[in-house]
C-alpha cells in the first residue's frame, strides 16, 4: 500500500480545487504555487494542509516544499464535499464527552446524520455542532478548518472527535493517515466467528449495488482497509465481537464482516436484516423479529477511541456505553439462546 495515500482518517477524500501546471512552468514550491491561485488563503495554511495529505500532485501526496513541474495536476483534498448548501444551526441536544479549546469529543446516537448531503442538509451532527458553536463568537461553523475528521454511519452509534481549529484538525487528520488513534467496535454478527483474525484488501463500490461497498480484488477500484476482529461471545447463530480498525474505509467493518461471511445482525443494506442461521422455526422467526425491534438499526456500537491531544500532547482516551438498543438485544440472545459459550 503507498505510504502517500491518506488512511481516510476523513473516511473519504473530496477534491475542492484542481489546478494543471502550464507546459512552460518554471520550477516553484507546491505551497507558493496554490497560494497564488486560492483566495483567501494563506501560505501556513497550505503547509499544514501538505502535512496532513491533503495535497496532491499527481494523484501522489507531496510535501510543501515539492518543486511544481511543467502539467503536473495539483489538487487540494478535503473531508467533506463542496458545500452545497450553508450549514444551518439547529438546537439538537448533543452528548458531549469532552471539550475544550481544541477539540470535542461527542457520542453520536444511532439514526442521527453525521454530515449534511444527499438529502439531509437538517437534523444532523454538524448541524447540531453549529448551534453549539454559536454560542462562541469567534468559531463560524461554516469554516471548513473546523470539523469532522473521521466519521461513523448514521445508523452506528458512539464516539467521534471534532477539531475546533485549523491546527487541531491537522494534526488530527495527521493522527488518523499514520494510524494512531485507537479505535475499537462492538458489533453483533450473524453466524459462530473465530476466536480472532484480520481482514484486508481494497473496499470499493459494488458493481452491481452503487448503494453497497465491496471487498474488491482490483486495487484500482477501491480503497486499501485493515480489520482485526476478536470473538468475545458466541451464541447458536451469532457472535459478539470486538473490531479494532487500522483504516477507515466507508462501511469498512460492515463490508469486511460480510465478506467472511458473518454480516453485522439487522444490517439491511448488507443482508443482515435476514435469518442467515439458524432452522427457521415459528418460534425462532417471532424471536429474531422480536431482536429486530430492539434494535431497529445494524448492531454496530463505535466504543473506544483514542488520540492524542494536539496542543497538550496527552494521551487521551474515552470509551461510550452500550446504548439501551443493542445492550437489550445481547441479553435477549443471552436470554433466549443456549448459554453462550467464551
């Protein structure tokens, strides 16, 4: 895998601006030359943004200090699309873990949008982070240097870190592409699971699904992911696990799970909201639609998460509860099941 390629600590990359180098170009640093061409910008800033792997020449990560060459393509990666539309603050409740003048740590619900986009440009996280900050007269949460670095599925729950400044959010971001963070799922999955192993290969569209992400053979197609998994219960038809990822890919532990056979328990996009074990007796069909409404959602709960802190350098960690949904539809597996088996 290319040490260039940005471990989507941003889960996916949106280039915002794409300039081609003249065939006459006179040799110039990186940094200089994209100063000249974007407004309202300024030379720290695009130094910080090459540190984080936001600057491509090429397709290729470069350094500030890379020398421009006559049609050398360079692009600027961002975390979120072109803005489509102003974020607007909304007054929704957010469960705030940790905050201070440079970072916040939120514990997202289940069913909440993390960013606004394809038809969802209310109700979600970045909404509710823009009514937070409101209150603080100099953060503007239309301002690209604050945000997101990473981001969860609007049906999985749990922890996610938001910089409140460029310099926080750079050198997040940086945490995230060197794969320092520490970051830990607990998922329910149909099927008995090994006691652990590693998922890797390339996450890309499905071909025959554009609303699916797939394990994909052709590096060309998609997006290099790692996924280490351990079984820490086991049940009939379904096991508890533990993931613990190295990348961050779009839908990574859904797709890798899949893929080994074991989809994530009432994840409807991957098949999951299926009986895939057991013998589908009255009473099993009635037990699992019990399950379902339980847990109305893909069982999939972000519990850890690690990094350390921009400006203090601290080590810092957090860890979120089970929510109700998924902690109620363990105990009825536990329940109603043989007794699991460690």
């Amino acid at each position: 895998m290319p040490d260039t390629e940005l471990e989507d600590a941003l889960q996916e990359q949106f280039e915002h601006f794409r300039f081609t180098a003249d065939p006459g170009q006179t040799a110039v640093r990186v940094d200089k030359f994209l100063v000249d061409r974007i407004m309202h910008t300024s030379r720290t800033k695009v130094q910080a943004a090459a540190e984080a792997g936001a600057v491509l020449v090429n397709g290729k990560a470069v350094k500030s200090n890379y020398k421009v060459k006559p049609l050398d393509v360079i692009s600027v990666v961002m975390d979120h699309p072109p803005r489509e539309t102003e974020i607007v603050p909304e007054d929704i409740p957010l469960d705030i873990v940790y905050e201070d003048d440079d970072v916040l740590v939120v514990n997202k619900p289940a069913g909440m949008v993390v960013h606004p986009g394809c038809n969802n440009y209310t109700g979600t996280l970045v909404n509710a982070l823009a009514w937070h900050f409101s209150r603080h007269a100099v953060l503007d949460a239309n301002d690209p240097r604050l945000g997101l670095v990473h981001r969860i599925d609007k049906d999985t729950s749990g922890l996610l870190v938001v910089a409140k400044n460029d310099y926080a959010k750079m050198f997040l971001c940086k945490q995230f592409y060197e794969k320092t963070t520490d970051r830990l799922y607990n998922a329910l999955v149909w099927g008995v699971t090994d006691n652990e192993g590693t998922v890797e290969g390339y996450i890309g569209r499905n071909p025959k699904d554009r609303l699916q992400m797939a394990v994909v053979e052709d590096p060309a197609l998609g997006k290099y992911a790692v996924t280490h998994y351990r079984t820490l219960l086991r049940f009939d038809y379904v096991s508890w696990v533990e993931c613990k990822l190295e990348t961050g890919r779009t839908h990574q532990i859904r797709v890798h799970m899949k893929s080994l056979g074991h989809p994530l328990f009432n994840d409807a996009r991957y098949g999951g909201d299926q009986i895939l074990k057991g013998i589908p007796t009255a009473a099993y069909r009635q037990f699992v639609a019990r399950c379902r409404t339980i847990c109305p959602r893909q069982a999939l709960h972000a519990r850890t998460l690690g990094f350390e802190h921009p400006r203090t350098h601290e080590r810092m960690f957090f860890e979120s509860p089970l929510p109700d949904d998924m902690s109620l539809l363990l105990k009825a597996w536990e329940e109603n099941m043989e007794k699991p088996r460690h």
